[in-house]
C-alpha cells in the first residue's frame, strides 16, 4: 500500500469472512463483497476509484473457523461469477489482470480469453512467480510498478 500512497488516497476494506471484520454471521459471497464495497464508497462519500484486488484467500477466516470460510468459499467458487462472453464484452472501464508465470490457479490461457473479451483489458504475467506474485517473497515492487503504470496510462 506505501507504493500507492504516494500519489493516491488509498483504502483496505476487509471482507465479511475475511481479515479482522467482525460478523454475527460467517455467510459471504462475491455479491456480498460488491455491494459493500458500493455502501463502504457510499458510506465514504467516494464517487470513483480504481479498485485494486488480490483474490479472495483465506489466511484469515472469519471468527478463525476455517472450516465454515472453506465451505462458504467453496459454494461462491461453484456460484461465481458466471459472467456470459456478452457480460464480459460490456465491461466498460480499462482492467489489468496481473498472475505469476507458475500460476495454478490462474493459467494464462484464461487471461488471454478474458482480454480477449473486455475492451480495454491487458494482462501481465510475472515472470518466475506463482500465485501470489504480490506478496513480500515472490515480486511485489514488479506487481506494484505494473499496477502504477497501469493507473497513470488509464487515469
């Protein structure tokens, strides 16, 4: 986040089930996730943001029951998002899509047919990383700069 901090105000919501947010309740979903991101800029008067996000991993299960976190994620895996071709050509604003050369999860086949659909959308792989090319051990100031980059071009 200091990278970004120089020249943007900068945010780091958690998520319900996610990092230290507290919940009477473990259920979640993705559309859970975009409608509170939409009360929380709403809450805070933002009218516009880029929107940086680092998948939904679960280091920190809601209440520390990890068993619920992995059913709850399992079920929103299964559930979304199932957008159309159609969905994704209507994406209307410039997106980056950022995963490590030796990603599992995120092979870049997929990237290339998801920017292949949405206008305006590019793709970086980080050369020798995984999955979690952001983090302290894998490239986080490569990750960083390509974002930055990325936001004064589409800014």
């Amino acid at each position: 986040m200091l990278d970004f901090q120089r020249k943007y105000e900068c945010y780091f919501p958690d998520f319900r089930g996610h990092g230290r947010t507290r919940s009477s309740s473990l259920v979640w979903s993705t559309p859970q996730h975009a409608d509170d991101i939409f009360a929380f800029m709403d809450q805070l008067q933002i009218p516009r943001a880029h929107l940086i996000g680092y998948g939904m991993g679960g280091f920190d299960a809601h209440q520390g029951n990890w068993q619920e976190f992995l059913r709850q994620k399992l079920k929103d895996w299964r559930t979304y998002p199932r957008l159309t071709d159609d969905q994704l050509r209507s994406i209307s604003c410039p997106a980056l899509f950022v995963a490590g050369e030796y990603d599992e999860l995120t092979p870049e086949e997929d990237l290339k047919r998801v920017t292949n659909l949405i206008p305006d959308s590019h793709y970086v792989i980080v050369p020798g990383e995984s999955h979690r090319p952001h983090m302290s051990r894998e490239n986080p100031s490569f990750v960083n700069d390509t974002i930055l980059d990325f936001l004064e071009m589409n800014s």
